[in-house]
C-alpha cells in the first residue's frame, strides 16, 4: 500500500528574489532538457530595476483556467494539485491565460500549447535550487486551505506591492 501525498504548494516571500533566474533555469532543464528560460514554467519579472520576482501558477482553489480551456487540455493532478497540459488537447486559444487572474499561463515558445507549472511531478526543482542557493524565496508545503487566488496577480500589480514594501510609500514613484 502506498501512502496517499496531500497536495503541494510552493509558498512565496517575493521580497527575497536576487532575480539570479536560477529557477528558470532549473524548470527549463527539467521540462525541456535544456536551458531555455522561454520555455520555462516560472518567469521572473523585472517591471523595476532591483524589484525581481518568480511568476508562476498558484493553483487558485477554484482553478479557472481549467474551467475555461473548450478542449479539456487542463486538469488538476490528484496528488499534487497542479494544473496539467495535456498538449495533444490544447490548441493554443488563450482562453486560460484570459481566465487567469495573474494571467500566468502562457504559450510555448515553439509549439502551439500552453505553459503551467506542474509542480514537476511533487519536486518543484524551483524550490530546491532556491533553496540550495540560500534564497529560500521559495518553499515547498502542504497545500491547506486558503485564499490561493490572491497571490494570482498580474505582474504589474505584484511589482506594485513589492515596491511599497522595499521603498514604503515612495515606491508607489517608481511605476
């Protein structure tokens, strides 16, 4: 009998990014073979110089880009809690990017389907090659109940806090 694994999540302290793109990398060696952050599941954006950060899905409690895909290329793994590409189903339409509220999902940049973080089958390589690396932006947990949508944001919106949080009222100047 095996034991049943509760569903993961990868917290976040967005505040603790070097932007190094370490775990792009370790995404893209892992789904692609390669290093090829293009390709990668977990983007770090930089709206402002010095306020890097990962971009990634965050597996919102009523997953609306499952709901939304016309061809049901998404799913919703039973043991981890990620959202999976089917890429034989998906054509490549956007309705999920459009349904994400953090507008995550986004295309491959060679072939015609959608890119989500799977959280790589339980072993997010992001979290430990953040970890190694002595970040610890990212970390690995249980998956409980909580308000998962709001850390679903666009990137625009995230720098926003981001800024205020480093620079206090003065980083509202910087967008």
């Amino acid at each position: 009998m095996t034991a049943k694994r509760e569903p993961i999540w990868i917290a976040r302290e967005l505040s603790k990014c070097s932007g190094c793109r370490k775990c792009e990398i370790a995404c893209s060696l892992f789904h692609e073979k390669r290093i090829w952050p293009e390709a990668s599941r977990i983007r770090v954006f930089m709206l402002v110089p010095g306020l890097d950060f990962p971009h990634f899905c965050t597996q919102c409690e009523d997953y609306p880009c499952v709901e939304a895909c016309p061809t049901k290329a998404l799913s919703v793994s039973k043991e981890t809690g990620a959202v999976l590409v089917d890429k034989d189903k998906c054509i490549g339409c956007g309705q999920c990017i459009d349904a994400c509220p953090g507008r995550i999902p986004h295309m491959h940049p060679t072939e015609n389907y959608v890119l989500i973080c799977d959280l790589c089958k339980g072993n997010p390589q992001c979290v430990k090659v953040c970890r190694e690396g002595g970040w610890n932006v990212l970390t690995k947990v249980v998956r409980k109940e909580q308000a998962y949508k709001l850390y679903a944001r666009k990137p625009e919106e995230i720098t926003r806090d981001l800024a205020i949080k480093i620079y206090g009222e003065q980083g509202e100047k910087l967008l």
